[in-house]
C-alpha cells in the first residue's frame, strides 16, 4: 500500500487572502461542487481527480471542502497521538443512510413477515453469526478457506488450524456477547472480549486478556510492503485513554444527541486507534459495535454479517482507518465507509426474505403432504428436494438451528423412518442422504 499523499495546508492558505475566499464561497458554481465533494466524501487523494469549476484550482477547491467540513464538525474527547481531538460531522449522505438503517434495522422486516417462521431466523441468526466470525477473522489474516470455516462450525469439528481456531472463538464469543448487554462497558469487558477472542492464538499466552505492556512495541503494519501505517498510543495511557471510551460508550447525551449507529461506528475506531491489545484488536472493536447496537435495540445485528461487506473491499476499509487519522481527525471517512458495509448487509437480508418467500411458495404443495412433521424437518426436505445430492449429519442439523444432539436425532431418524431419508455410518458418524425418488415420494403420499 503506498503512502498517503499530504492534502495541501488549507487554514494557511485561507489565512493568506480571506476576502476572496469569502466571496467565492458565495459562488454557486463552487457550492455545488463543494456539496458533491461532502456527498461522497472524498479524500484529497481522489478529490483532485474530480471536474472543478473553471475560476478556481484542485488546491482551492479542497480547501472549500475543508472549511465547510471544519465547521459542522462535532469533537470527541478522543485525541490523536498528535495532540489533536477527534472529530465527525454528518452530511447528507450520512443521513440518508441512517434513516434506511432506522427503517430496516429495527426488526420490523422480520417481524411483518409472517411467512418467516421464528425456527427460520433462529438458523439465519446462526449463519450470519458464523458468516461475521468467518469475514472478522479474514480480514485479521485468518489462513482459512469460507467454505471450509463454515463447514467446521456447522459440523461441530474442532478447530485444526490457528485460521480455524481464531474463527470458532469469534464465533464463541458472538453467541456469548449477547448476554452481557445489561452491562456498563468497562475495560475488563473489554480485556474479557479480547481474551475470547484471542484464546490459543497467541504465541505469548499470556497477552490474551491483558493490555499490552510498555516494553511491548505494537504497530499497524502494512502486509505487502511492511511499512507502518499506524503507531497506536503509549502504552502507559492506555488505562486513562480507554476508561475515556468507556465513559463515552455508557454516558446518556441529556442535551445532545448522537445516534447510536453513528456511536457505535465511533467506539469501533476508537478501540481500533487506541490498539490497546498485542493481538485481536480488529476483531474486538468489530465484537463491540456488535454488542453496543445489541445494547441499544438494534437486535437485526444479529442477522448482519457486516464484516462480509468489508472483506470485498478490505483496502478501502483500511484505507478509511488512514484518512481519519490523515485528514485533521475527521472520523467521517470511517462513519460513511461503515454506514454503506450496513446498509448493504441489509438489502442482502431482504434479498433472503425474498428468496425465502419463493422457496416457501415453491414447497408449499409438497409440504401439506406432511403436516405433522417440524418445522426443522419441513426445511430439511425442501432442501433436499432443491439439491438432491446432499447429505445431512446429525451434529450439522444441531448447528444451524440452535438444538440439542438428541433433538437432531429425533429429527432425523423420522425421517428415515418414513422413507424420506436414507441412513449410514462412517465410524462413529451417521450420515443421511435423501432417497433417490423423494420428489415422487412426496407427490404421492400423505404423512401424518
């Protein structure tokens, strides 16, 4: 990844010549452009690249966008290593992105779906949860394949690898993270994350649930050309420094008000920023925003794999890290690069409702056939109508719809009992395949 081009100095050129400044900022021509600019928040780097109005140079058109943005913006009490305070503002495009999570995000999707079974978004619960473990631990160099990551958690196997072992504790720790919503956050909630998290990845054991030390030298570096992207803060602040987060994360804004997405997104770079872990650092300020929108009703997370958005275009994610930090300590760049992984996360759910729909429509006839069998069952032999060739075990029938062992049997051998299934044994595994003429099977008969 090559360095980030330095934008030009904007409050020294602005000093230099302020009545000309003021008068173009009257020009409609210039506005326009300026809007635009904020719409997509560019970057100096892609911004000089963009159609400028003629009177005016890339240099002047920045610095345009940099007053406008300079004076909407909102502090934090995070401070940079330079001395400087974090900041944010919301554009437009921000907005528009939060009134879609607002209208989506908040369950209602699901809940007026009537023909979405609660069994049904319990397993795509389980899936997304699975697919977020998968996608959070790519992104932190887990050197595992999806489809083999997936395959282990559904089956139950233990992990064989660091890649796989990394991915069943994000997995772990995303079932668990969910009953400590009623909580304050505190650094060892923090401490506790991380451990979860990192547990039996770390070559020094005994980093995992611990703040890193001052004689521990932690960077940001980049994998391909192995230089520093990022120098998080001294160690020694750090006790100070995150007690901040966690008084940011648990106070209720009585006069102000900030959207919870947006603090959630802002929690996220700031754990990420303070670094305050030798390893896991990534995965755990992803884990937080996970449980800050669980804490504040904001329960359709859980059937989000926003990670999985951010693994298609992990440069730009990273990318949005650097510009905040680059560009005066405007956390906007992150807030609108997380704000779009959200949205996209959600009309890939009413992707599914809508598939879910059609497959229900499809298999309507041949599930009146056998009323009495669960809804478990049901999903069970409309899979394998559609896919033939697959086959089924008992540990992976527990997995993705959140049962026991011994209800999966159930299931199972009822299955087989009815000729709807055959049955084998490899070891000490069952394996279930469906029977050659099930689609016919279920035409002509009727199960009670």
């Amino acid at each position: 990844m090559k360095a980030l081009e330095k934008p030009p100095n904007w409050e020294d050129a602005f000093k230099k010549d302020e009545n000309p400044f003021l008068k173009l900022f009257m020009d409609k021509e210039v506005m326009d452009f300026v809007n635009r600019m904020n719409d997509k928040y560019y970057y100096w780097d892609e911004l000089k690249y963009r159609p400028l109005p003629k009177h005016i140079s890339r240099e002047m058109g920045w610095i345009f966008v940099k007053i406008s943005r300079v004076s909407q913006r909102r502090l934090l009490k995070l401070s940079s290593t330079k001395g400087k305070l974090f900041g944010y503002w919301l554009p437009d495009s921000v907005l528009r992105e939060l009134q879609f999570i607002d209208q989506n995000a908040t369950g209602h999707i699901l809940v007026d779906e009537p023909t979405i079974g609660r069994l049904d978004k319990d397993r795509y619960i389980i899936s997304s949860l699975m697919e977020e473990a998968i996608a959070s631990s790519l992104l932190e160099g887990a050197a595992t394949t999806r489809k083999k990551a997936k395959e282990m958690l559904r089956d139950g196997r233990k992990p064989e690898t660091k890649g796989e072992r990394m991915i069943q504790n994000n997995y772990s720790t995303m079932l668990r993270i969910k009953d400590r919503i009623k909580e304050n956050l505190t650094i060892e909630l923090l401490c506790e994350i991380q451990a979860s998290i990192t547990q039996g990845t770390l070559e020094d054991q005994t980093a995992s649930g611990r703040l890193r030390r001052s004689d521990e030298d932690v960077h940001v570096v980049d994998m391909t050309g192995g230089s520093i992207l990022h120098t998080p803060p001294a160690a020694d602040d750090l006790v100070f420094r995150l007690q901040q987060l966690c008084d940011f994360a648990n106070e209720l804004q009585e006069y102000t008000f900030l959207h919870p997405v947006i603090k959630g997104i802002i929690l996220h770079f700031w754990l990420a920023y303070e670094h305050p872990f030798v390893d896991g650092n990534g995965r755990t300020a992803r884990a937080l925003f996970y449980w800050f929108l669980l804490k504040n009703k904001y329960w359709l997370i859980e059937f989000l794999p926003i990670s999985r958005i951010i693994l298609k275009a992990p440069a730009r994610y990273k990318m949005s890290f650097l510009y905040s930090e680059q560009d005066d300590e405007d956390i906007t760049y992150f807030i609108n690069f997380n704000l779009r992984a959200f949205r996209l996360s959600l009309e890939d759910l009413r992707k599914y409702i809508a598939k879910k729909q059609k497959e229900l429509r499809d298999a309507s006839r041949f599930l009146k056939k056998f009323p009495s069998l669960n809804h478990r069952q049901q999903e069970l032999i409309n899979h394998a109508i559609r896919h033939p060739g697959s086959n089924y075990t008992l540990a992976h029938h527990a997995s993705i719809h959140g049962i026991v062992y011994q209800t999966a049997r159930t299931d199972l051998f009822h299955l087989v009992k009815l000729r709807l299934l055959r049955s084998g044994k490899v070891g000490r595994t069952y394996f279930f395949t469906p029977n050659e003429d099930l689609a016919r099977k279920l035409r002509g008969r009727r199960f009670r």
